[in-house]
C-alpha cells in the first residue's frame, strides 16, 4: 500500500468516527461535539489503535489553524467586535501577559519546574481554543456579545502567545541556556520582538485584507471569490511567517477582519459571498473535526497515568489562574465601558477557556533537548484533553443553569 493510500484511509477513518459520534450526539444537547471527538480519540488510543496520520506542529499551524483563524474572523459580528474592542486589548495585552507571570511563578513551584521553564509552560498552555466553545455556543443560541468576547480574545491570543513562544525558544537557541533569558538585556530583546513581529503580523494582514476586499468587491463569480479568499488566507500567512519574519496567524487575523464582507451585518453579503462563507464554514467544521480526534489519539495513556498528578494539578492550576485575571480585569474593565459584562458571564468566559489546538501546536514544536520536552508535552496533552473534555462536556449544563443558552436554538 502506498503512503498517499494509507494517509487518506487515515483521513477516511478519522472521519468515519466522526460520522458515528456525530449521529450519537446530534439531539443530544448537553453533549458537546468536540468533546466527545476527543473522548473517542482518546479510547483509540487506549485500545492501542493509531492513524497513520501523525500530529505535527507545521500541520497544525501552517495548514490547519490558518482555516479555523479566518473562518473565524469573517464569521464574527465587526460591530460588536468593535463595542467590546476595549475588552479584547486588555485581556489580550495585560491580561495574557499577566496570566503567564501567574502561572510562571506558581508553576515553579507545583511542578518543580525553573522559573523560565515554567513561565514557558504557561505560555505554551494559556492560549484558549475558540472552535470548541463556539460550536457549543452555536448549539444552544448564545448571547452574541459573549460570544464574539470570547472569540475575538481567542483570536489575539493565540497570535499573541505564539509570537512570545517563538521569541523566547529563538532567545534559548541562540544562548543555549534557560538561564541565559532571565537578563534584563534578553527580556528587553524579546518584548521588543513581540511587539514587532506581532504587530508588523497584525498590520501586513490589514493591509493584504484590505486590497482583497477591494478586489472581492468588483468579482460576482463564486469561484473566483473562493479562490481569492484562499490566496489571502495561505498568502498572507506565508507571505508574513516565511518571507518577513512576522506573525502569521496574526496577519490571517488581520487580513480576515478587513476582507470580510461584514457592512452592517452579513445579510449585506452578496450571494457570492454568502456562498463561498459558507465552503469555508465546511472547511472549518472538517479541520476541527479532524484536529480533535487526533488530539484525543496522541495522547501516551502510560505516560499520562504515570503523571496524573501533574497533569491534573496543571489543569486545575490554569482554570485558577484564568479566574484570577478575567475576574478583575473585566470589572475594571466595566467601569469605563458603556456596555459592561455581567458576573454571571465572566463565570462563562472562565469556563469557556479551553486549550486544545494552538497549545497542542506550540509543546510540539519545541526544539529537542530543550529542558523539561517530555514532560511538558505530556502536561500539555494532558491539560489539552481535560480542557475540552470536562470542560466541554459540562459547558452546555453551566450556560442552561445561567440562563445563557437556549437548547432548542441549535
């Protein structure tokens, strides 16, 4: 049989689980999809099965997330985005930053970890998963400013955390130790990088989306449409990881944003336009779909027994640092907004922060030989199918509890 056979019996057999959980699920509303994706990638794991399609950190970042980053962004509601744009910066610029100090310095000491590793775990695990929760809040009709909260912090955040990944494991390459980071001259060099690399990602895309919607705005050909749409997605990406050493999922955010066919709402769209969002719903839906049983089948059941108390104590360590820094910033936060947040929603925006694919990405991607590999990727497996998991599974009780959502809506 030859590679490409196997690969797509691979695809055909994640896809054929998906079918069946779907099917178990589909009225079931206090199931999330995505949860139970991964449950059952996790049992074909247990069970000694594998798929011959291995889970690497260039499949994620570079073909996978590109999909699910931009769906999201020409999905999203821009004028609410825009009301609780406020929200999203200091979640994003104080509140990540800050959850990562939190987190370091804790971890130190739960884990055993030093100081720079651990502030590197919580890097790698803090950015939250927006597909997972959104789909969840897609099935029970959920209020739409919470919704787009959440998701418009996903999507800086995960732009965010990865451009401070890369600059600290680059900043370790380079010295050769962990220690070596700790200089105030290393820290000055690396916050510098961040706010280049990640704001020169953010504003190429901005650019590139908007000559796009130029462009999209004078075709009425579908086709044509979906191809541009694939240009500036993979185009922008490349164009600002590959060739000018910036953020690329931060440039898919921005070009995303400004290309959408957003006006006044998407009933605006033009029939082309509806068409063609509607391929790369398709493409979205397939992508996670795919992610999630694989994340869910690479997990080392030995591994993951052998350090259940890490892991668990990470996972429960990470709720508490999200609760720690959502609580304050958002009520400080509604002190100067005219449309404030209730207690009852923060609840779900704790809640709601899972950890699935840009951590699963970024432990994968760590170089060999760096201090801790093993068992940060296990942590990070671990934290990964918790999160989506338990988290997930009890989502859907948590919003009907709060009067949040609506199960007949999905």
């Amino acid at each position: 049989m030859s590679g490409f056979t196997s690969l797509l019996l691979s695809v055909l057999g994640v896809f054929a689980l998906a079918l069946v959980v779907r099917l178990v699920v589909r009225n079931q509303d206090r199931v999330a999809f995505a949860s139970a994706l991964v449950f059952i990638g996790v049992v074909v794991s247990a069970v000694g099965l594998s798929f011959d399609l291995p889970l690497t950190d260039d499949l994620i970042l570079t073909i996978f997330l590109p999909t699910i980053i931009f769906h999201g962004t020409t999905t999203i509601d821009v004028q609410e985005l825009w009301r609780n744009t406020s929200l999203i910066v200091v979640l994003t610029v104080i509140g990540l930053p800050l959850a990562v100090v939190i987190l370091g310095v804790v971890g130190s000491v739960a884990f055993g970890f030093p100081l720079l590793v651990a502030l590197l775990f919580a890097t790698i695990i803090l950015p939250t998963d927006p597909a997972a929760v959104l789909s969840i809040f897609d099935e029970l009709d959920v209020a739409e400013q919470l919704a787009v909260t959440i998701e418009g912090e996903s999507l800086l955040n995960d732009g965010v955390a990865i451009v401070i990944f890369s600059a600290v494991v680059a900043a370790f390459e380079a010295s050769g130790s962990v220690a070596a980071l700790a200089t105030p001259r290393s820290l000055v060099g690396i916050a510098g990088d961040i706010a280049l690399v990640g704001g020169g990602g953010l504003v190429l895309g901005m650019v590139v989306g908007y000559l796009a919607h130029i462009a999209m705005r004078q075709l009425d050909d579908r086709m044509s449409i979906l191809l541009l749409t694939v240009l500036v997605t993979y185009g922008s990406f490349l164009l600002a990881e590959h060739f000018l050493g910036v953020s690329g999922i931060l440039a898919v955010v921005g070009a995303g944003l400004l290309m959408g066919a957003h006006e006044e709402t998407h009933h605006k769209m033009s029939t082309s336009e509806s068409h063609v969002q509607e391929l790369w719903t398709t493409a979205a839906f397939l992508v996670t779909t795919m992610l999630y049983v694989l994340i869910g089948a690479e997990i080392r059941i030995d591994a993951f027994i052998e350090n259940a108390g890490l892991v668990v104590s990470a996972a429960i360590l990470v709720v508490v640092v999200r609760a720690a820094t959502i609580y304050p910033l958002v009520t400080g936060t509604n002190l100067i907004r005219g449309q404030p947040v209730p207690l009852y929603c923060q609840h779900v925006m704790v809640w709601g922060g899972l950890h699935t694919v840009v951590p699963v990405a970024l432990v994968l991607s760590l170089p060999q030989g760096f201090p801790f590999r093993e068992q940060l990727q296990v942590m990070v497996f671990g934290v990964a199918v918790i999160s989506i998991v338990v988290q997930g599974l009890l989502m859907p009780p948590v919003l009907t509890r709060l009067g949040l959502g609506d199960s007949s809506g999905g």
